[in-house]
C-alpha cells in the first residue's frame, strides 16, 4: 500500500510518501520541507486554536519515522526549502535529490551585509543561504547529495513496485540557476541577474509522476500551468495542484489532459494573496470528484474548513 501525506506546514509543501508491506514500512521520500515557520511574516497571524499546523519533522517523527530514504526539494523558494533545517534535526535522509546543492563548505551569504541589493533580490540570497546553512550546519545528517542537470527526464525505480519520473522545465533554466547560486556563492552579486531568477524560480520547479499498481500520482511542485499543458499529459488519479492553486496554477486545458480524480492543495488558510484563488477552486470542483486542503482554508460558498496535520490518502 502507497500511503500519502500531504502535510499542513502552513506555508509551503511537504509531501510524505510511504510504501508499507504488512504494515512495515518498506520506502519513504519526502518532497520539499515547508517554511521555516508555521506563520509568514507577511501573513495575518494565527489565532485559530484549532489550527493543526505542524512542521515536516514533527509530523514525521510523530508517525516514528526518524529517516527517510529520499528527500527531493522541487525549487529553493522558502516554503518548500525553509524547513530545512528543523527537518534534519529530527530524521536523517538517506538522499537528497535536487537540481542545485551549494558548493561544499560553502561560506555564509548575509544579504543584508550586500550594499545596494534590492529587497527582491535580498530575498531570493535569503533563500538560497538557508538552504546552504541547513546543510552545513547538520553534517553526516544527508549520506548522499545528487545534482540534476535538469536536461532530461530521470526515471527512478524506487522500490519493485513504485517508480517516479522526474521532470523539468525548460533545460536552459538550470545552467542559468547554477551560474547565478555559484556566483553568489563566490561573492558576485548581481542585482539584475537575482531579481529576474526570482521570476523564473518557479518555472524550474521539479515535477514528479509517481506509478504504482496501475495508479499514477502527479505532484506539480509550483510550475505554472501554461508551462507544461501544452506537453503530453497522461491522465492520473491524484494531482497536487501547483502553486498552492493561485490563479496561474491550473487552466481548464491542464485539467483535461490531466483528468485527476482527486486534488489536493498545499496552502495556508488566510493568505492574504488570493491562493487558493476561487476560480481555480471552483475549476478544480468541476473537474475533479474529490478536492482537499492541508490547512482549514474557508471560502464561503465554496469551501468549509477542515482541520487536520494532513491530508491522508491511500492507494492500494
């Protein structure tokens, strides 16, 4: 059995894949790790007492998990990568798969200490330094570190009955990345370069479609939609919508090709920036039989909050 979970870190993604055998765990990969808080300092605060919010390490180790066989991070941005370091406190990770890894003993970025930088392109060094520093600061937690050139497709046999593509966006994307994190890293910091990255980090998000027993799951990292429905497109069963269902996450053209029967959005209840956006959701209704959240969003006519640490599914 395939067990998913989709876990409410808030702000973010962090998705739990296990597959048991006789009620033993047999594989287990986690993609992304949420943000590096429960709450966004541009977000309202939280005073739901009901929230069930929870960072990925907790939740894991909640479940007794204290490592997991693959961790793959879909893009740098804050709330899939922020979590990072909290994460490796709490479990060990057997590979970590991603399509940059900062250069070994890499130095620490301070942004701030960068005179004449943009707040956006502060942002986007913020990002990256967290995620080096989470490396760093947590030696012998990761026993392998693989870079993806992101020029094609990566087949993955996880285990004799679970396999996952991996795909990329444009392949120019990821030359360009690697120039822009290496130079930061060696002390170029160019303000042009940082802010026009920023507007194509989601577009270099990894996607993943995961196959077992017939069944087939796609996870859409934050890919805009017009990027990838003009490629083949198979159906699936269970898609995780991209982009935390803002309105350039979905078109009803995606949804055609992709046919899912269930959808999940990774979100935060509250957001002050129309994600999920209602016509999305309201596309997603017509499209899909069964549509869930990670945290209690609430729409009035559309939809009522739900509260739970994650959205549970299983495929047999």
């Amino acid at each position: 059995m395939l067990l998913l979970d989709f876990i409410n870190v808030g702000n973010g993604d962090s998705i739990l894949i296990r597959q048991m055998e006789d009620g033993t765990l047999v594989f287990s990969m986690l993609v992304d790790c949420g943000h590096d808080n429960l709450v966004r300092d541009d977000h309202p605060p939280l005073n739901d007492k009901r929230s069930c919010r929870i960072y990925a390490g907790d939740f894991l180790n909640k479940l007794g998990i204290q490592h997991v066989d693959i961790l793959l991070l879909t893009h740098f941005h804050r709330d899939h990568v922020g979590g990072l370091s909290r994460l490796l406190e709490r479990v060990t990770v057997g590979e970590l798969i991603a399509s940059y890894l900062p250069p070994l003993n890499s130095c620490e970025l301070e942004p701030e200490k960068t005179p004449g930088l943009c707040r956006a392109a502060v942002n986007q060094l913020r990002c990256l330094d967290r995620y080096a520093r989470a490396l760093r600061t947590h030696p012998g937690r990761v026993q392998k570190m693989t870079e993806l050139p992101g020029n094609r497709t990566e087949t993955l046999q996880l285990t004799p009955e679970l396999k996952m593509d991996i795909l990329f966006g444009e392949p120019a994307l990821y030359s360009r990345q690697k120039a822009i994190y290496d130079g930061a890293f060696a002390g170029i910091r160019d303000d042009y370069d940082l802010i026009h990255w920023g507007k194509s980090m989601n577009a270099s998000s990894l996607r993943q479609r995961l196959y077992y027993h017939g069944k087939e799951i796609v996870l859409g990292g934050d890919v805009y939609a017009h990027l990838w429905e003009t490629a083949t497109s198979a159906p699936c069963d269970i898609l995780k919508v991209p982009h935390h269902a803002s309105l350039s996450s979905t078109t009803r053209k995606l949804l055609k090709m992709l046919r899912p029967k269930t959808a999940v959005v990774c979100v935060a209840a509250g957001r002050p920036d129309e994600r999920p956006h209602p016509y999305i959701i309201s596309l997603l209704r017509e499209y899909t039989e069964e549509l869930h959240f990670t945290d209690s969003v609430s729409i009035p006519g559309l939809v009522d909050p739900v509260y739970h640490e994650s959205v549970h599914l299983e495929v047999e």
